[in-house]
C-alpha cells in the first residue's frame, strides 16, 4: 500500500478528494509508533465494546481515540504556527488546494 498523497505544505493528506489533516511532523518516530499504536489499541476497544453492547466501554475508547488523534495532530489545534486556517474534512476542491490537487 502507498502512502497518500500529501498537500505541497504537508499539512494534510488527501484521500477520496477529502483533505485530513497529517500527523505533526515534529513527533519523533518512536513517538508517532507509540501514539499509532495507542490510537490503534483504542480503535479496536470501540469494536470490542461495540460487539459487547457496553456503552460506557465504547464511549471511553471513543475518548482515547480522540486523545491519541490530538497528541498526533490529527485533531484539535492546529500544530502549524502561520495562522493559516484549519481545512480538515474539506473536499479538496474547496480548499486553496484546489489548483494544485486539479493540476497534479
């Protein structure tokens, strides 16, 4: 599997003409794997609590989802310093990366 494609600055990937924003490129590798495997952990308890019927189970690993997608930048603030907006969850076409993502 390839990796996805990646916006010019790198904030974000774009998958099925949607922008999502990337992980915090300052993460150390050994960071990034902890917290991937973290968010990874908690996926699969949410499809544990889900089978078992066990809402307060689905709902904490809910917040450990968010918690790892935040430490990894995936959410919450934004981990640029430019004050440039946050177009997470865009259609890429209305986005300023449109001219790029209609030129590739």
């Amino acid at each position: 599997m390839s990796d996805p494609l990646r916006t010019p600055d790198g904030r974000y990937i774009v998958v099925d003409g949607v922008v999502w924003r990337a992980t915090r490129p300052n993460l150390s590798n050994e960071e990034r794997d902890r917290l991937v495997k973290a968010l990874m952990d908690a996926r699969r308890a949410v499809g544990a609590g889900k089978r078992a019927a066990d809402d307060a189970a689905v709902a904490a690993a809910r917040r450990a989802v968010d918690a790892a997608k935040i430490a990894l930048g995936e959410r919450g603030p934004v981990w640029w310093t430019d004050g440039a907006p946050d177009w997470n969850r865009y259609k890429v076409e209305n986005t300023p990366y449109a001219g790029w993502w209609a030129g590739r």
